[in-house]
C-alpha cells in the first residue's frame, strides 16, 4: 500500500488539502457557468453563487472529514502526495493550501540564553533501582530483541533491580551479531557522549536536515554529540544528492554513525532502536533528544532540556497528539489508513484491553495522563532508571507487537505506573504545539519507504 510510505500524520492533511482543491474547484466552475448568463442578471446570480459557494464552504469544512472517511477522494494522487505537517513546512514547490485546520506553534518560556541554564545536581527524588540488560541468549535462532516469555515480560514492569531485555540481545557464542551493527571508531565516540540529539533515516525513507546552525550555540557545538544513524542505502542516495560527508564524517552539524545489518525488514521498526534505546546506545549519556528526521532542530538542545526537564524535574519529555487522544482512535486511523496488518493490530489491542487499558476519559480530572496518544517525533529525557526501564518496556512492545507505537505507549505506561504505585515516574506529556516551536517540520521523502514485509 502506497499509504505505508507516509508520515504518521497522514490523515489531517490529506483531509484539509482534499477540503482546499473541491472547495476551490466547486467555486471556480460555478463562477465560469455564472458568465453564461446575461449581464442584467450577472451581478445577482453571482451573489446568490457567491452566497451559495459561501454555504458550501461551511458546510465542507465542517462535513470534509466524514467525505474523506468516505473515501470519496481518498484515491487522488495529488492527495497521497500530500504526507506534510501543517504548519511550518518549507514548500517543496506545492502550493500552500488555504482553509486548512491549521496547527500552530505556541511560545515556549526558554531561558534567555544558554549561560542562564543550570544543570540540576543529580535528584533524590528520581526513583532509583539498576537496570541490567541481557547480553546473550542460547537460543539458536538469535533475534535482536530476544526471546522473551510472557512471564518474564510481567516481571521487567516492577521497578526495583532487574536483568531485563532491551535489545542488542547477541545469540550462542559463534552466532551472527544480532544487528545494528556500527563502527568501532563510532562506537567508540558514542561512549564519550554526554548529551545526545539523535535521529535516523533507514531505506532512503526520508531527505537530510540538519540542524539550524545560528541557532545552536557554542556551548552545544562542543559538548553535545548530534548522531544521524544511517543505513548504506540512505547515506547513497544521500551523497548522489550532494549530501556528502567531510573527513570528520560529518554532514554539518550530524556526525553521521552508518547501521549495518539492520535488524529488522520493517525499516519502520528498525527505526525504533535509535528512537527508544539511546541509552543502550549512549552508554555514558546523562541525556539525550530523539527527533524524527521530519523535523529540522531549531533550537538550541540546552534550553529544551532545561524547559521540558530541569525547570520542573522531569525525567522523560514527549509531546501528546495534536488530534488524537484516545487509543481507540488510534486503532480506527491505523486501520483506516492500513498502516499496518489488521489482524496484528487487533491481537495487540486485545492484550491491552484484557490487561486492562481503558478507554480516555477527558471527564476525569484524575487523568494520568493528558491524552492517551503521542505524538512521538519529539522525546527528551534524562537516563534515569524509571526513564530507561520506560524506554525498554516500550521497545518490547513494539518488538513483541506491531511497530506502531502510538498503539502501545498509554498501555506501557499505566501499566508502569499501576504496578509501581509507589515509585514516582516523572513523565512530562507536553502539548504539541510546543514541539512545532522547537522545530521546523517537514514532509517525509515521498514514496521512500518500501512497505514492511507482512510478516513483520
Ligand atoms: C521531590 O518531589 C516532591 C514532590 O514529589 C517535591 O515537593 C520536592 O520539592 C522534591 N524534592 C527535591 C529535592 O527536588
Ligand atoms: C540494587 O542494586 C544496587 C546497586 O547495584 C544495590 O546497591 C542495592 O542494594 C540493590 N537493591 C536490592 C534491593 O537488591
Ligand atoms: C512539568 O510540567 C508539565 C507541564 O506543565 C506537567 O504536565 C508535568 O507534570 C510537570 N512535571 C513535574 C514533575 O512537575
Ligand atoms: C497478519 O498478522 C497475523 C497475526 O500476526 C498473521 O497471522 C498474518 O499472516 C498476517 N497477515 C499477513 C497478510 O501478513
């Protein structure tokens, strides 16, 4: 399906840009036939069109998402193309269309500048307990994010010392690595990071955007390791188009960090390494700030981890959906949009349900949470235990489910919080468009992803 090669954030675009062309369309040919008529009636009959065009107008913008569910213009492709956020994109030559449900950033409170931002001394309050991963598996047949029963998975959701999967899960002695692999020389620099902003692009799935330079800086340009992790495809096409690494092996401000031998054929899930597992792979990383390679970083990464951690003692930062709240809808949009195998998305959404997740009720002023659905482009946090315990039960879930992990992120998280009542997990669920104003959004690379083998 051509819609598995989109963002997520297909369907508020396509709706408003479907909206923006029949609107223009309806208005434009009633216009044409109005010339039809005499002059004496001209005048009237275009204000009664006018009035007409006016009604209609409302009435799409009112009724356009039940027409798009329909399905009625769900198959043009000036509409499939359409996979971009917005607000804030830079054109790609396309026009911007009018009357569309607009999304805006809002004002973040950043401190002034970098030299006023303060490092908190480590916090007592963070729940502390030592997480260890599981290296290696007898299993003959090795997967990268192991093998592991039911019962063990009910057990990693305690917060106290544990053993745990999280990936990078290596097979018998003398089998094959279990994947991602990266260059020692890398590695290597990965392991003196203290601060990270990463991203990735796998399967040419998208075009490079580096960081805004101006707004980064100095402070950051030395002390914060920004890593693009790559696949060879990706950084081929990459180069062809003019993106080509200096002898540093850096692209701007990306120190670019090549993966090979992805570990998954879903290069959807593949991506959800990186996404979640940075401290795996940050080892001695203190903090880190995923971003997807939609978005163009903006900003300088001191003052966002200021503003979504230190300033109120957070330890894991990630924006909620700007339409969506509720996993119930998620599940809908997913199969509407057939992001992925049905019967796969139900069999997760049955577990959850049987484990008790409950539908989101804006009505309870007890709400965990602000909404039920992420919008995952955007994560800052500190490599705290609960924080890192969060980020390899999410991985899991999207290693023993679906990788659509808008689907699993309220499960895992209440889950979390249900059987560990009494140990704090300082989540900031911020507003989306708080994440619009760090960054500048774009489309993804049209038709860059190959769809993901059924089986994945
Ligand atoms: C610890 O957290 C509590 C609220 O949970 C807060 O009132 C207190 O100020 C925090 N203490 C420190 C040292 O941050
Ligand atoms: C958990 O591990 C820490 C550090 O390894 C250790 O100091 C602590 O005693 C352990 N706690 C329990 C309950 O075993
Ligand atoms: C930090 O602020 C956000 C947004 O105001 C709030 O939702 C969150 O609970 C706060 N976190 C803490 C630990 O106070
Ligand atoms: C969809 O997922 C189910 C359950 O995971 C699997 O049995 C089935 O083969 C998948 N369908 C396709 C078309 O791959």
């Amino acid at each position: 399906m051509a819609l598995y090669r989109h963002g997520n954030e297909l369907l508020p675009e396509r709706r408003e840009i479907t909206g923006s062309i029949v609107r223009h369309y309806d208005y434009a040919s009633r216009i044409r036939r109005g010339k039809r008529f005499g002059r004496l009636s001209k005048r009237r009959l275009s204000f009664w069109m006018f009035l007409l065009a006016l009604l209609f107008l409302i009435y799409l913008s009112v009724f356009d998402v039940k027409l798009q569910l329909h399905g009625k213009f769900g198959r043009n492709s000036a509409i499939r193309d359409a996979s971009l956020e917005n607000f804030g994109f830079e054109g790609l030559g396309n026009p911007r269309p009018k009357h569309r449900k607009q999304h805006f950033p809002c004002d973040v409170d950043f401190v002034e500048s970098v030299d006023d931002v303060i490092e908190p001394k480590d916090r007592m309050n963070f729940t502390q307990f030592s997480l260890e991963y599981i290296d290696r598996e007898e299993n003959p047949e090795p997967r990268f994010g192991g093998h592991q029963t039911l019962e063990e998975r009910e057990n990693t959701f305690y917060s106290r010392n544990q053993t745990m999967h999280c990936g990078f899960v290596k097979g018998p002695d003398g089998s094959p690595s279990p994947g991602f692999d990266v260059d020692w020389k890398d590695k290597e620099y990965m392991n003196t990071c203290r601060i990270v902003v990463s991203s990735c692009i796998f399967g040419s799935s998208d075009f490079l955007r580096r960081p805004t330079s101006k707004k980064i800086g100095d402070y950051s340009k030395k002390n914060v390791c920004f890593v693009m992790f790559l696949d060879e495809q990706t950084i081929s096409k990459l180069s062809s188009e003019g993106h080509v690494r200096d002898d540093r092996g850096y692209i701007g401000l990306w120190r670019v960090v090549i993966v090979r031998n992805l570990p998954y054929i879903d290069m959807r899930r593949t991506g959800k390494v990186p996404k979640f597992l940075s401290h795996r792979l940050f080892p001695s990383a203190r903090f880190s700030i995923w971003l997807d390679s939609k978005m163009r970083l903006h900003t300088d990464p001191m003052l966002i981890l200021e503003y979504f951690l230190w300033r109120n003692g957070s330890e894991y930062a990630i924006s909620n959906h700007y339409d969506r709240h509720c996993v119930w809808e998620e599940v809908l949009q997913n199969k509407r949009l057939n992001k992925y195998n049905h019967t796969a998305i139900d069999e997760q959404f049955t577990f959850y349900q049987s484990d008790g997740l409950t539908k989101f009720d804006p009505s309870d002023s007890n709400i965990p949470l602000p909404s039920y659905v992420p919008e995952g482009s955007l994560i800052v946090r500190a490599h705290t235990p609960m924080s890192n315990l969060f980020s390899c039960l999410w991985f899991n879930e999207v290693d023993r489910f679906t990788s659509r992990d808008q689907l699993s992120f309220a499960y895992t998280y209440l889950k979390l919080r249900r059987m560990n009542p009494d140990k704090p997990f300082f989540l900031n669920m911020f507003k989306d468009c708080e994440r619009r104003a760090l960054v500048k959004l774009f489309r993804h690379r049209p038709d860059g992803l190959p769809p993901p083998a059924a089986s994945d």
